[in-house]
C-alpha cells in the first residue's frame, strides 16, 4: 500500500510539473515560475552547455499535460536575453502524458552556424488556462555532437502529435479549452481516450487518490 501511494504521488507529481526540458539541459526549472517569460524565469546562461547537432538534433520533453501546443524558438549568441527570433519547429499539438522525444531538428541554411556557435534554445508550450509555459537550454554547436545516451529521448506509446488547431503561438492561447470550433469534440474524446489508456489513467487516479488523502 505504501508503495502504491509513494507510486501514485510520483506519477501525479508529473500532472502538476507543466513540462521538463530534459534534452539539452534546462537551464533551470521552477514550477511556479514556469509562466515567466523568457525561459521561465531562469535569465543567466548557463555556462556547462550541452553540445547540440547543427542538423538531426532531438529535444527531450516530459509532458505534465495531457493535451498541449509545443513551438520551438532559437537565439543565437551567447546570451540571447528574450530574442527568440527563430522558430525551429512551428506549434503543434502533443496528445499523452510523460516523454515526448522531438526529432529531426536542422539549423536553416544561410545562418553562418557552425562549430562553436552559441545559441539558447527556448520550448514554448501551453495547457495551463492562463498563457505560456517556457523552458531554455543553453546549448554549443558541433557537427560532432555525440547523440543523446540511449533513452533519454523516447516517446511515450501513448504520445502523438496532431496539427496544430491555431497557428498561435502557444503562450497566446490557452490549454484544451481552446480547440478551434471546428474540433472540439475530436479533442475531447482524444482527451478521454488517453484519459483512460495507461499512463494518463494513472496519473488522474493519482492525482485523484492525493486529492482524497489530502
Ligand atoms: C560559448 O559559451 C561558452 C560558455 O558557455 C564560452 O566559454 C565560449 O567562449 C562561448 N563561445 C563563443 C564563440 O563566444
Ligand atoms: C550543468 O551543471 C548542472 C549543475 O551541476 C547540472 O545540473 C546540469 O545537468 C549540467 N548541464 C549540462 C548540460 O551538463
Ligand atoms: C537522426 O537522429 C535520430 C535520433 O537520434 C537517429 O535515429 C537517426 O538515425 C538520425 N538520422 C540521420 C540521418 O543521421
Ligand atoms: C561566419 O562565422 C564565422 C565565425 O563566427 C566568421 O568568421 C565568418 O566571417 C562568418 N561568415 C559570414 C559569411 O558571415
Ligand atoms: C516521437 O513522436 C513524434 C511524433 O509524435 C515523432 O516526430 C518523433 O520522431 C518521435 N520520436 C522518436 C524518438 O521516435
Ligand atoms: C510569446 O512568446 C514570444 C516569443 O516566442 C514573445 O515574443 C512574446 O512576448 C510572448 N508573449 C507573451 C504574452 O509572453
Ligand atoms: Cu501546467
């Protein structure tokens, strides 16, 4: 029963965690402050940066979500400060809860990165009612980038993503409530069925049984 418990609170302390940057390296993370814009909150690149592919690289995300926009923004330098000016992935929409690996990731052409660049990059996301959430990463280019270890960016069997129901920035609009008229019954059920599929069951039964116990 213990186990059970300590099990349970583990998987809802995932529910409550918005989102983790796990490849490259966060910054920083705080929960509270995972609304602050840039970077949630965490203004000082670090100076241990993670050594990150000019073409093919991954990003590594736990989803605390079950149903949340993802962008993808880049800053070159040394410190970029909020100018986040490059999307590296447009907003799309993530379905499942745990880990989402992001792949396929090249710089564009004609942007003179090469080995040694600095950059910063910056995970946008939503699913909280009220704006953005915002991880960083500070990061080093080599063409001889060692690839992540081995699972460290893995999906999730239940993750998938779909296209985007706003061509918003995700810190422009507001978690599941706000799917485009057009499809708000598919999200819905897509909701309940992961609701009902493994880890999300799970996590809801967690966060559920904490609720009670507390
Ligand atoms: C990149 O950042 C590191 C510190 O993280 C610094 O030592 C290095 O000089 C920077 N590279 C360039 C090209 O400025
Ligand atoms: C940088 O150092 C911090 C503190 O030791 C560590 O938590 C983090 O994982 C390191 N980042 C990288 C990219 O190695
Ligand atoms: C791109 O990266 C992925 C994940 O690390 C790897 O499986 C794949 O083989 C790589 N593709 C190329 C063309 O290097
Ligand atoms: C590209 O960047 C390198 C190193 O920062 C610099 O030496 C070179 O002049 C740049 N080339 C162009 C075309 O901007
Ligand atoms: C994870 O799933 C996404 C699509 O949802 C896909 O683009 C990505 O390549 C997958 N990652 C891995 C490591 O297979
Ligand atoms: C949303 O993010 C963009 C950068 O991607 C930023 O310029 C803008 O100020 C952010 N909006 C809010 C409301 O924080
Ligand atoms: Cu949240």
């Amino acid at each position: 029963m213990k186990i059970t418990l300590s099990a349970l609170a583990a998987f809802a302390s995932v529910a409550t965690a918005h989102f983790n940057m796990n490849y490259p390296a966060a910054r920083g993370f705080d929960e509270d402050k995972l609304v602050q814009f840039p970077c949630g909150s965490f203004d000082t690149p670090v100076s241990n940066r993670t050594v990150w592919p000019i073409s093919n690289g991954s990003i590594a995300l736990l989803m605390g979500h079950i149903d949340a926009n993802v962008e993808v923004l880049i800053g070159f330098g040394n410190d970029p400060g909020s100018a986040f000016n490059t999307v590296l992935r447009p907003t799309c929409t993530e379905q499942g809860l745990g880990n989402f690996c992001m792949t396929g990731f090249s710089i564009p052409e004609g942007l003179n990165i090469t080995d040694g660049t600095n950059a910063t990059i910056q995970v946008v996301t939503n699913g909280d009612p009220d704006g953005g959430l915002y991880n960083c990463a500070d990061i080093i280019f080599s063409t001889s980038a060692p690839a992540p270890a081995d699972g460290v960016c893995k999906n999730e069997t239940s993750t998938k993503t779909v296209a985007a129901t706003s061509a918003k920035q995700p810190n422009e609009t507001t978690g599941t409530t706000t799917s485009s008229s057009s499809t708000p019954s598919t999200s819905k059920s897509a909701a309940v069925a992961a609701l009902n599929a493994g880890f999300g069951g799970l996590v809801m039964a967690g966060a559920a049984a904490l609720a009670i116990v507390l």
